[in-house]
C-alpha cells in the first residue's frame, strides 16, 4: 500500500512538469481579432567585405524584391541612440568608442542626445501626411536632430529624399554634417544602401536601429586567450561554411547581387551558419568554458535584438515589417520573432524569387 501511495504522489508531481512542458505559447493567438504583423528578415552579407569591384547598383534586384514586399518600417543592425548615449554615461564599463561620436552635430543642433531624440518625436508626430507637403527645411532640421540622437542612417533616409537643389547646410546642419550625410552614402554599408535607400524610396522617415552589444561585451581574465578559443572552435566546425562562403565569394563579384541574396536565404545555408555559429562552440573544450561563454553573449544579443524589432511596431498590429541583418542572425531572429503573438515571418526565399 506504501507503494501505491508513492506511485501516486509521484504522478502527482510529475503531471503539472508535464502539463507545463505540452504548453504552446505560439498558439495563444489563435482568437487573434485584427490583422496580423508581418515581418521579413532579410539575411544579408555585411557589404563592407565586398570586393573592390563592388557597384552599389548591383544591389538593384534586392530593393526592387524589398519594395514590393512594402515594409512600414525597418529596422538596421546598429545601436540605437539610446543605447549609444548610456554607453557614453558609462565609459568604464562601455569604453570610450562604443558608439562614433555626435559631438559635431550636437555642436551644430545645441542638443544633447536625448534633448534630439525628444525633438525629432515631436517633429515626427506632426509630420505632414503628404511627401509634397513636407518642406525642405523640415527634412534638414529633422536630418539634424537625427545626427545628434547618433541616427546617421535616418537622417541620410532625410537627405536622400532632399532634392538634389535642397542638400545644403541651414536649419541645424552645418558643413561638418553636410559631409557626413555624403560620405555616408559612400560607404559600402547595407544600413545606407539597402535600408535607408529603400525608405526613403517608400517615402518613410526613418529606420529603426536595434542592436544591442550590451549583454556581449564580456568580462574574461584573459582576452586574448578567449578569441583564441572561439576561433579554435569554429575553425573545427568550419567544413560546410567553407564551401558555402566559396561560392558567396563567387556570387559577391555579379553585377547584380540578387542570386547572392537568394542563396544566402536558403534553409540549409541558415542552418550551417547556425552550426557554425553555436553548435560548433558548445562542444569545443576549454578549461575556462570560453566557447561556452560566447554563445550565451551572442543569444543575449539576438535576444535584445528581437525585443527591439518588436517594439518598432508594438502599437503598430498588422504592421508590415522588414529587419535588415547579418545573415548569421537570422535563424534566431526567425525563430523567436515567429514565436510572438499577432506575428507571421514571411519566406525571404519568397519574396526574394
């Protein structure tokens, strides 16, 4: 009987682990009234690696498959203003060069980061609902205020939907700044010429800046030693992205860079890079655990990456939305923005045929 009774109490206890185990968060929507967010996350080569040949019109196809999709917003892998003006408070945790500076642009505006970024949601607010309506000394004040809340990508988005007559200094930019907004369009950076190119071609008013390093900057005795490890362990587990980055390399040198895009988006290519990535460092040893370490640093860092995608659009259901990124995050980016309420992921191999 002192058996039975045993049973009993076990089952008893073992039932609700159970119950809490079978529980499907993804399914709580399925009452959903409204329309449903979609979002696309784009995997993309970081451009600053392509070759010197690199045109920035071949990048063409790209934007013309991303503007049919009609994102309302978008968001770019880089820290957001209010990440980058914390990490200025805290130059002893952060270092001095966590993110580029905006001294000159807060200079030229009088206005400090948080002052800017106030100021910019305010103008923002009142926006004209017309592109026609918007004056061209609004989209420069507003460029302004972007640079000095350390959003150089929203206020190029500004600036290329100046007319060309109109790209001069007044109304908060001066020279200094003038010649940021220009260089900026030189660089071979997706944040400028994927994603604020396409905004400003979909008449938005801004990206949305999402990284976030603060969860990955690692405190080790030994740095060198860490990288060391890290490099040891995806170097063991390299094979197949080998073969893969061949053919990227090969793929990087077309005139048109759509057959890239398409390739990198393939399922099997996202699953080697998540092997790559993390299977690879989970079962190298090290005595310190340092492999270990880094792959907790990196699912933080994609963790605060998807909390701050969803907030672009949390008083936005039914939003239409496109996250440009490194293609190596992508997986998680899908799989845990996939598990949010109200949120369907769009195919990229879709929307990219």
């Amino acid at each position: 009987m002192e058996q039975w009774a045993k049973r009993i109490l076990f089952a008893g206890a073992v039932m609700p682990v159970l119950a809490q185990a079978q529980l499907d968060l993804t399914a709580l929507d399925r009452d959903m009234t409204g329309p449903r967010a979609k979002v696309l996350v784009l995997g993309t080569v970081h451009l600053r690696s392509m070759p010197a040949s690199f045109n920035p019109a071949s990048l063409g196809g790209v934007l013309d498959k991303l503007a049919k999709f009609k994102p309302e917003i978008i968001t770019i892998e880089t820290e957001s203003g209010e990440e980058c003006d914390m990490a200025a408070r805290h130059v002893a945790r952060f270092g001095a060069d966590y993110c580029a500076s905006n001294e000159a642009a807060r200079l030229a505006t009088g206005l400090d980061a948080p002052a800017a970024m106030a100021e910019a949601d305010k103008l923002l607010k009142a926006w004209p609902g017309q592109a026609m309506q918007v004056k061209p000394a609004q989209r420069r004040r507003l460029a302004a205020l972007f640079l000095a809340s350390y959003d150089t990508a929203s206020a190029y988005v500004q600036w290329l939907q100046l007319p060309e007559a109109e790209r001069h200094a007044g109304d908060g930019l001066n020279e200094a700044l003038v010649e940021k907004l220009i260089q900026a369009g030189k660089r071979n950076n997706e944040n400028y010429l994927i994603a604020a190119q396409l905004a400003a071609r979909l008449g938005l008013q801004r990206v949305h800046a999402v990284d976030n390093h603060t969860g990955d900057r690692i405190d080790v005795v030994d740095i060198k030693v860490f990288v060391h490890s890290i490099e040891s362990a995806w170097a063991a587990g390299n094979q197949d992205m080998n073969l893969r980055k061949k053919h990227e390399v090969e793929l990087m040198q077309a005139s048109e860079l759509l057959p890239l895009y398409r390739y990198i988006s393939e399922p099997e290519g996202l699953r080697i890079y998540a092997e790559a990535n993390v299977a690879a460092a989970m079962r190298a040893k090290s005595p310190e655990g340092y492999p270990q370490i880094w792959v907790a640093g990196w699912e933080i860092r994609n963790m605060r990456m998807v909390a701050n995608i969803r907030e672009t659009f949390r008083e936005r259901p039914g939003a239409r939305v496109l996250s440009v990124v490194g293609v190596s995050h992508k997986p998680w980016f899908d799989h845990w923005l996939g598990q949010m309420q109200g949120v369907d992921i769009v195919d990229a191999a879709d929307v990219l045929k």
